[in-house]
C-alpha cells in the first residue's frame, strides 16, 4: 500500500523555492571562484569551492524544483525569503572557507605567508602555522566571516588577510560586492520574474524606489552601473597605488597592484570594507589612496536612482535636489570638521598617528596634527557611507571620536544605496516629525496641517504613518544596539570599555567593519555569535526578521 505524500502549504512552498533559487544563485558564485582558485594554483581550494557549489546546488536544485509550481511571493513571503534566504545564503557561504581551511595542508598554508612576515603562529587544534586560513577550521569562524562578508559589514576573523589564498581573498571581496547591492536583487535579475512576485523580493531587501517601471529593469540597471562604477575605480586604484611613494607599494609588483585595486575597488564602491591587506588601508601609509578612495565610498552610499539620473540626463543639480543626496554631502563635511577638531587637540591621537608622507600642507598644524586630521576625514567618510575601510588606530582614540564615530555608522547613508545604518530619510523624517508634533500643539484643531519630506507633501494621516514606520525600525535598531553592547562589555575583558564595546557592536549591526579591537578569533563565542545575528538583523534593517521569528513561531496567517 503506497503511502500518499503530505501536501506542503502553499506558503511554505513558495519560501522553499524562493529561497532554493538564492541558493542556485550562490553555487554559480562558488563555481566562478573555483575558476579562480584554479587559475591560481590553489587546487585544495578549488576542490573546497566545487564540493561547496555542489552541496549549494544540491539542496538549492531540491528546494527549487520541488516546489517549482508554488504561487507567487507577496510582501508576507518576501520579508520571510529575505531574513531566512539571507541566513541560509551566508550559511552555505561558510562551507567554503572551512572546507578550504580543512582540506589544505599546514605546509600548503605556509605558503602563502608573505616571505617577510613576523607572526605569531597560531595553533588550531593540532594544526602549526602562519597563516589566518587556520583560523576557518572553526565553524563559528567560518559563519561569521561568511555573514560579515554577505552583509557587507566588513568584521574579520582573518588576523592577516594576505596569509589567505587568493580563492579566499576574491570569495570576501566577491560576496561583499554581490552582497552590498543585494543577493536577492542579483536573483531578481536573472530569473526575471514578471509581475508582483518580483517586486515583492526586491522590497523585502528594504528597496523602494525604482529607476523603471520594471522591478526586473530596475535591477539589471543598477548591476550595470554597479559594474561601470567599478571597472573605473579599479582603474583609479591601480594608479593610485602605483604612484604612490611609501616603502610598501614602490615593493609591489605590478600584477599584485591590480588584484589589491581589484579588491578594493569591489568592498569600496559597495561600502564592505574587506580588505586584502594586513592593516586594511592604513598599510599604504598613502593620503593618495585614501583620497581616491573617498570619493568611490561616497558613490556607493548615494542612491542608485540619483546615479542613473545623474548620467542619463547630466543633470548636477539632481545632487542638491535630491533630499539624501543633500544631507549625506552636509553630514559628510560638518562631521569632518567636528571629528577632525576633536582629533587634533587629542594629544594621545596626535601622538599615535602614523607619520606617513604628507599630502597638503595646512598653515598652522604640524605633522601629527595634520595626520590626525587625514585620519579623522577618511574615518568618517568611511564610518558614514558604512564601509569600513580604515586607515588609524581607532582603538586608540578617545571615547568622544569613538562616539562620533558611532552616531555615523548608526546613521548610514542614503536609502536605496549599499549602505547600512538606519539611513538619512528615516532620521530626517523622525526630526520632521517631532517639529511637526510640536507645531500642532499651538494651532487650531480644525486647521490642515501639511508636512514636506523632500519633494513630497505629506497629509496628516501619511505624515503619522511615515513617522511612526521611521520611528519603530529606529527604536528597535537602537535597542538592540543598546542591548548588545551591555552584553559584549561585559564579555570584551578588561582591556576594553563600554565606549569600545558600543562602537563595535554599532559597526557589526549597522554593517560598517571599523573595529576597537574586541572583533578577532580570541573574542568570546558568545560575542562572536552575537556579532552574527548584529550583521544579520541591520542588514536586513530589523523588520523581516521579525517577521521570520513570529512566522516560525505563529505561521503567515493572521
């Protein structure tokens, strides 16, 4: 007698299939990088990446197929397909780094330690070696390189980025650059789903706005400009490092001068802060880099319609008409000069700054002031378009920089860019309507009250939903914030304050990379689990999780 099998709800169905097709989509990714790994000689990594692929498209091809013929998402399934598609993605993004780091030999791993590094080896289990690729062994490690890199929030457990392989160097760059623009707008785009089931995904990944009437139009223009923006900045990078003066990169050959700019222009432009070397830009010791990279971090933080209007009609006047666009440029230039004066008249941040080569001389402020204030426009630059590049030692700081430097990355960029953070349109709309609250008080009660966000004029009723939907996500993110950053200072050890532990813990949640120095493979599991989901919830900007976990618990129906 055959067993007849169970029906699956149509709900389910859909979420399983959709988040199948996120799966499909990375095992392509992993392939390309097998690709790689093997035009590099790294063969165990090339067999880690193919056996990675296969698993990703053994389960991704099940989940698919299986339920091919389900209904199309609806806003209800797409914030479920986002929180648990994005922790799946990040999941299975993890095999690579620990089949890799398991199948290579310590004697293959010393080899790609750099022939002048002075390291403490580092033992994992019974495994001796220089190079950081051990530290993936651990599974934790793995996840959380992977879910840093995915979401790109720029957090590392690799100590010394150019002991890795070259496989695992392009893998965090790669999923940075897929993961800054989104995976489910990349799975939107080549499946090309008509109708409201496309749109529901590439809302659930906390887009609004489009360039076209077409969601599916709309995200293969921005893939477009995302590649043309960063063909040029790897082009820019390569003769930035190459003209630079310090000892490190007068030592580069050129062929490891256009990976690094590759790399860089990648994590740069989509604002992940990944980096390929071993003290992230400050190894350049070069302002010429630091200023070319400026104004590629700054791109990646402006919304993509502004780019397409921008270069479909030529028009500069969209930079200022645009409400972002205009904050993000004043934000930009006020923390500058806060950050900078603080920074400068810090006697511990003048002493500790590095002394490289100067790149303008500034009437009235000597060499480490100068250094301090370089330091202090690269970080905030690089704290508010959420990147996380850096270039000083910001564990050396002062709490008051630190705390600058926090309200940047908990703030964040423009809405519809790669950034992460609560964004400049909802702490604007917050600041509106508080002054519109307040304005109400002292009018009559039969008088039309009307309120401006940008180029919209909002009635009473859409003014009080918009405040209140800006109000709730950005309770919410501060109150994790707040939360998570008691629980780490209680965990970061002694050497560490509760200034450091609130900037680190704002860095993993709002997606940004900058570190104090608690972040590394000694951290606490506890912290470092924690960190995960931090990376996890601010990318996805808090409320399809919740949504994940009270489905999981309740079910889709009301």
């Amino acid at each position: 007698m055959s067993r007849q099998r169970p029906e699956v709800p149509d709900d389910l169905a859909t979420i399983t299939r959709d988040i199948g097709s996120l799966l499909l989509i990375e095992s392509a990714l992993m392939t390309i990088t097998a690709a790689v790994a093997a035009g590099f000689g790294e063969f165990y990594a090339t067999l880690a990446f193919l056996l990675a692929g296969g698993l990703a498209a053994g389960v991704g091809g099940l989940m698919n197929r299986g339920f091919a013929g389900a209904p199309a998402p609806k806003m209800k399934h797409g914030m479920v397909i986002a929180a648990g598609g994005w922790f799946m993605t990040a999941v299975f993004g993890a095999v690579p780094f620990l089949l890799t780091a398991w199948l290579t030999p310590p004697t293959v791993m010393d080899t790609f330690v750099p022939a002048a590094a002075d390291w403490e080896p580092i033992r994992v289990g019974g495994t001796t070696t220089l190079s950081s690729l051990a530290y993936f062994r651990s599974p934790l490690h793995a996840v959380f390189e992977s879910m840093s890199g995915w979401t790109g929030s720029g957090l590392t457990m690799a100590v010394h980025e150019p002991s890795l392989p070259r496989a695992i160097q392009w893998w965090r760059s790669f999923i940075q650059w897929v993961g800054g623009v989104g995976v489910i707008v990349l799975t939107v785009s080549i499946l090309a789903r008509p109708g409201s089931g496309s749109y529901a995904l590439y809302r659930s990944e906390a887009r609004e706005e489009k360039i076209h009437p077409s969601v599916v139009s709309t995200v293969r223009t921005v893939w477009k400009l995302v590649v043309g923006y960063t063909l040029l900045s790897v082009v820019l990078l390569f003769g930035a490092i190459s003209l630079s003066e310090s000892a490190y990169t007068r030592s580069l050959p050129l062929w490891e001068v256009g990976w690094q700019a590759l790399n860089h222009a990648m994590t740069g432009l989509t604002t992940g802060g990944f980096s390929v070397t071993d003290n992230s830009i400050g190894t350049y010791h070069s302002p010429l880099v630091e200023f070319v990279l400026l104004p590629i971090m700054i791109l990646g933080a402006i919304a993509f319609p502004i780019h397409y209007v921008l270069l479909h009609d030529r028009d500069l006047r969209e930079l200022v008409a645009d409400l972002q666009t205009r904050w993000l440029f004043a934000l930009l230039a006020l923390g500058v000069v806060v950050l900078s004066a603080q920074n400068v008249t810090s006697v511990r941040v003048a002493a500790d700054a590095f002394t490289g080569p100067a790149f303008l001389s500034v009437p009235g402020l000597d060499a480490p002031a100068l250094d301090a204030a370089r330091d202090s426009t690269f970080q905030w630059v690089s704290a508010l378009t959420c990147t996380g590049f850096q270039s000083a030692p910001i564990g050396r700081w002062l709490a008051g920089g630190k705390i600058l430097v926090v309200g940047a990355m908990t703030l964040g960029g423009a809405a519809g860019s790669t950034v992460g953070g609560i964004k400049i349109v909802r702490g604007y709309t917050i600041a509106r309507g508080i002054i519109w609250q307040f304005s109400r008080v002292f009018l009559p009660k039969n008088t039309v009250v009307v309120a401006r966000i940008g180029d919209r004029q909002l009635d009473r009723e859409e003014m009080e939903r918009e405040f209140s939907e800006a109000a709730i996500v950005t309770i919410l993110w501060v109150l994790l914030l707040i939360a998570s950053s008691v629980v780490l200072s209680n965990l970061a050890g002694p050497g560490f304050g509760y200034a450091d532990a609130l900037f680190e813990v704002a860095s993993a949640q709002g997606n940004v990379g900058l570190s104090s120095g608690i972040t590394g493979p000694s951290m606490h599991p506890v912290a470092e689990g924690l960190f995960v989901l931090n990376m996890w919830i601010g990318r996805l900007e808090i409320i399809p999780v919740l949504v994940f976990v009270r489905s999981a618990v309740y079910g889709l129906n009301p």
